[in-house]
C-alpha cells in the first residue's frame, strides 16, 4: 500500500547568507522532530530538512518525491517558504503544501494565496491535515517529537516541557499570538529525555520553565530530578524569566535537580528600555545581581541583549556594552541583536503609528542585524554600528581578559559543560560571523550585506534554481512590509491593518 510521503522542512533565511547549516550552533531547532511526531511513522513515509542545521535546500529531489509538503520557520523565512513551495509546485504539481509557524499564523489571510493548507494552530494541526488528505490512521497514536530524525550533532540535545508564556513583552511574538502558557503531560518528559540520555546536557527549550502555577514548576523540577537520579539526564539547562532569581531558594533547587544553567532575556541593562518593553519581571532584582548570584550558585547564565537604536544613541548602547567590562564577574552575552518590531507585536504596531520603520522594509530583513527603523543618530552611523557588530563591538584583547577572570573565578565551580559554554559566548563577541562561510560575499556590490533594510540585497537564494513555473515567478520576490512612503504595505493590510 502506498504510504503517503511526506518532507517536512524548517526554513531558515540566514542573516550570514551561509553557504552551509550551524550544525553546531546550539540551540538548534526542533521544529521537524516535533511536526512529524504527530504522524503515524508505521503509515506513512517522512523525511525531513533543517536549513539551520544542514544549509539551505539544493537538492531539490525530495520536493519532486513528496506527496505533501510542510514548511515552517521563523519570520524572515516567509519567503524561503514561498520559494520550495515554487519549485515543489513546478516539480509535482499534485504536491500538497502545508505551512505554519508564526509569520504564517500573522500572515494567515495573505498567506493563502501561496500555500495549500494554511495553519494557525500548533503543530498538532498538521495531523488534522494530513488526516483529511490521507486518512485519520495516519496520525500518530501518541504524538511524541521525532528527535530520532534529527541527528544533532555533539553533547547537546533539546526538549521543552512547557508551550508559549504567561508575560507579555511587547516586542516579542508569544505576545502577538496572545496564547495561553501551557505545560505538557510529565509523561512527555520520560519520552523525550530518556532516549537521549547519552547527552551531557539537554537544553529545555520552553519558552519560560518558571512559567504557570509554582506547584507546576515543582512538579515539572521534580520530574526532572527523578530523571538525573536515575542516570537518564546527566545534565540540562532551561530557559526562564528574570522572576525566577527573585528566590535565591530555587538556584539550589534546580541545581540539584541536574541543572547546570540558563538562559534569560536580559535584553537591556536600561531600567528605561525593560520598563519600554514590558518587560517588568526583568526589574524584580538587579540584572547584575542576578548573573553573579547564579554563577556564584555553580549555575551558569546566558543571555542576549537587543540594542534599540531608534531609542538609544550609539553612543548609549555602546557605553552599556562596555560596562560590561567592567564587571569581571558576569558572563558575556551569549548574541546582540538590533530590535525588532515582530510582525503583529505592541512594538511593531508603535513604530508603524510613529512611522518609523523604514520604507521599503522587506520581512526577510527583519533580523536583527540590518537598520529597519529611523535611528536616533543619522542613518549612517547607525549602518556603521551593525556592520560593526558583525566584527565584534568589544575589544579582543579585553575580551580574552574576560575569558581568564570568567575562568579563574568559576572553572571549579561550573560543570566543565557550562564552563565551556560561557566561554562560548565570550568568543562570539569577540567573532561574531566565526564559522560563517558568506554565502554570497562580503561586500553589497557582489551580492554581500549593506546592513541597512532599505538597500539590503536578498542574495543568490532568490534567484530560482531552476525555471519555474510562470504563476510561480512571483514567489521569488521579497514579501515587502512597507512600502516606498515607510507605510504597511496594502497587501498585508487585512492581517496586520
Ligand atoms: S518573557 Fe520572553 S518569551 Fe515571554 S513574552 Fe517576554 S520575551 Fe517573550
């Protein structure tokens, strides 16, 4: 009997135009695993594709093969979504194409016109697709994330225990999709982390771990103890909110539960930029406090930071940026990213009211590291600092002074794992496009970066690798967000209007 085949693929728009994937970037996505999971794997045929990990899709064979396609991504993928689905279609025609993820469920009226099946919901929706086009034995009995399909690379793997956040920052996306925090059967747990026992940490990739009810959180800790106690997690770390440190009780806690770190949106060292953002569980301790309290708990703290130059001067940020070199005590951040303005977010509604994004904006540029709204200095100062921040905004030689003081006041209080990983992060402010091969070049007139969202080019990805079919053409070209006035493009106006 035919068993439906099935390539499920998680686009990536890579802001380095890397030729190859970040196989060993941690973290990694786990968006395929947990998609197929919810198929019957006995009924039906599934491969899958991470463009993070392994590098853009070339080989276009699989988009001939498969009888549906799912694509998900992140926001700047929209468009890399709507190119495989251009050459699945010119392929195989009959191909039935599913998209999801969070500019889908943004863009969920526009995005009819180019795929088949356009989901809102989570990953569950897509056994409902598939049931309807195949036949409901084809969901999985008991959806579990297919993390065996995934061959993550190294001593790292991923779960989470939970789905979404209970706070509501006004840049991010849990906040436009306005879903409530949801935690998953503790079973689910067994599932996940057993088979991957053999890692030396497992990252919990939940939005927020300390999210939901305190009694929640205990059960979710002790279920993770129970697991460490019984050799079936040597180690794992979790994301959670800046609450969490209000009681120094739970670093203990989590520690003995296996727990060697975490990561947390600092985002800003700004009391003013945290209180712009809603992000109020950030001003409960002192940032800095929090960062050494947990250190000096044997736990290791990782976090990013968002540099907002359309509040902040250059000159602001940068002076914050070197403040963090006057602490040698805290861990550096593990990236910087330019802010944001999400489709569908509080920010992103302010700055279109304030019109100050800028014309010509095209989402696959909304990434973090080109100039997409007016800036406090002149536009070109502004380009200058993200092109900087390409090549590390911190002095080396500072910054291999903090990798020995990092060392010297925590290599034996830190699990070697978690010593290695914070000074992961002090070499990626010191190289920030380390293991980036450039795809398309280095400089705008072969193709490279311009680092400002107006001129930035799309690079060699949006040209078709083979002829498409006509209807298809249009697929290659950019999805505009504003247009040449800095107003939300007409097309996106019943989504976002
Ligand atoms: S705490 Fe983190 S995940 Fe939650 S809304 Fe804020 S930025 Fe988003």
């Amino acid at each position: 009997m035919h068993k439906p085949r099935i390539f499920i693929v998680n686009c990536y728009a890579d802001n380095h135009r890397h030729a190859r994937g970040n196989r060993w970037f941690a973290p990694q996505s786990m968006a395929t695993g947990v998609l197929a999971g919810q198929l019957n794997a006995q009924t039906t045929d599934i491969r899958v594709w991470c463009e993070f990990k392994d590098g853009p899709l070339l080989d276009l064979k699989p988009l001939a093969w498969a009888d549906m396609l799912v694509l998900t991504g992140l926001n700047t993928a929209y468009d890399r979504m709507r190119h495989l689905t251009a050459y699945a279609k010119t392929l195989n025609p009959k191909t039935v194409v599913v998209a999801g993820g969070p500019a889908v469920r943004m863009l969920h009226k526009l995005s009819k016109q180019f795929f088949d099946h356009v989901c809102t919901g989570d990953a569950e929706q897509l056994a409902d697709v598939v049931a309807n086009e195949f036949g409901s034995h084809h969901r999985a009995e008991i959806p579990t994330p297919r993390f065996d399909l995934m061959a993550w690379p190294g001593p790292i793997g991923y779960a989470e225990s939970s789905r979404n956040c209970n706070f509501r920052c006004s840049f991010c996306s849990m906040t436009a999709e306005n879903r409530p925090f949801t935690s998953y059967d503790l079973n689910m747990l067994e599932r996940l982390l057993i088979p991957q026992a053999d890692r030396n940490c497992i990252m919990m990739l939940d939005q927020n771990f300390f999210g939901g009810s305190r009694d929640g959180v205990l059960l979710r800790l002790e279920r993770m103890k129970q697991l460490h106690q019984r050799g079936h997690l040597q180690g794992w770390s979790a994301l959670v909110t800046g609450d969490f440190f209000k009681d120094p009780a739970y670093l203990g806690r989590f520690k003995e539960a296996g727990c060697i770190g975490f990561f947390t949106g600092v985002e800003s060292f700004s009391a003013a930029q945290i209180a712009a953002y809603n992000k109020k569980q950030n001003l409960v301790v002192p940032q800095f406090e929090n960062i050494r309290n947990c250190l000096d708990a044997g736990l290791v703290f990782h976090y990013g930071l968002v540099l907002d130059l359309y509040e902040r001067s250059v000159k602001e940020v940068t002076t914050e940026l070197d403040m963090l070199l006057t602490e040698p005590r805290i861990t550096l951040p593990s990236f910087l990213s330019l802010a944001i303005p999400l489709l569908g977010t509080p920010l992103f509604k302010t700055r279109l009211h304030q019109k100050a994004l800028l014309p010509g904006l095209k989402l696959r540029d909304m990434d973090g590291r080109s100039v997409m709204t007016q800036t406090i200095d002149p536009l070109n100062v502004a380009v200058d600092f993200a092109r900087r921040m390409d090549t590390g905004l911190l002095p080396k030689w500072k910054l291999a002074g903090r990798a020995a003081s990092l060392t010297w006041h925590y290599a034996r209080k830190l699990r070697p794992i978690a010593m290695t990983s914070a000074l992961a992060d002090v070499v990626a402010m010191a190289y920030p496009r380390l293991g980036s091969a450039g795809r398309d070049g280095f400089f705008p007139s072969k193709g490279g970066r311009s680092y400002c969202a107006t001129t930035e080019p799309t690079g060699t990805l949006y040209r078709p690798q083979i002829n498409v079919a006509d209807r298809y053409q249009a697929f290659f070209s950019p999805l505009q967000v504003t247009d040449a006035e800095g107003a939300l493009c007409q097309s996106l106006v019943d989504d976002l209007g």
